[in-house]
C-alpha cells in the first residue's frame, strides 16, 4: 500500500493510549501494492508496536503487536536474511544433541 505516512497517521493509533502517531515516529518497514508493515513510537506512553496493514476487499484492515524492538532494531530484522529450513534444521540438530539447562544457552 503505497501511502503517504500522514495518511497513515489517521489510520494508527497507540495500542496502548490511544494516541496518534506522528510521522516522525512511523518507520515503514516493508511495502508492497496490498501491504505495508510499520513500527510505531508512541510520544504519549512510550510503547513501540508493530503494525501489518494489509489493502483487501473489504478496505483496509491493520493488526498491531506491541514490541520492545527499537525502530534500529526492527529495521534490521526486515532488511536481513529469511530464516532458511537449513537454519531451522541445524537449530533442531543442535537442541536436539544439547544436555545442558536452557539457561546455559544465553
């Protein structure tokens, strides 16, 4: 969805106080024809969210989840490589070998 972030703005409001965003807090992350994913600094309250806008046959419709990436943060998962089923497979291949506690994983 290829929108101006001021028409975003009125679409995007804080999931925890309600308030609106301002541009200046609004990263688009990815965007296509039908979808635009966004991160969000609320000004007011201080929470950050990711929001996925997606353009369907009913109009526009958004779901929001609260984070705690920073905007740095976000931006660089989105601009890094897709998990790959061999990442997955040797993730599986090492828990599946690992004795320790969890906690000796971090």
């Amino acid at each position: 969805m290829k929108l101006s972030l001021e028409n975003l703005q009125s679409l995007v409001r804080c999931m925890v106080c309600n308030k609106k965003h301002r541009p200046a807090k609004m990263v688009v992350l990815e965007e296509d024809e039908k979808r635009t994913a966004l991160h969000l600094s609320c000004d007011g309250c201080g929470a950050s969210s990711l929001v996925f806008l997606s353009l369907g046959q009913l109009g526009v419709m958004s779901l929001g989840v609260p984070t705690d990436l920073e905007q740095a943060e976000a931006r660089a998962l989105y601009q890094g490589d897709p998990v790959s089923l061999d990442d997955v497979l040797e993730v599986h291949e090492f828990l599946k070998g690992h004795t320790g506690d969890i906690s000796a994983l971090f």
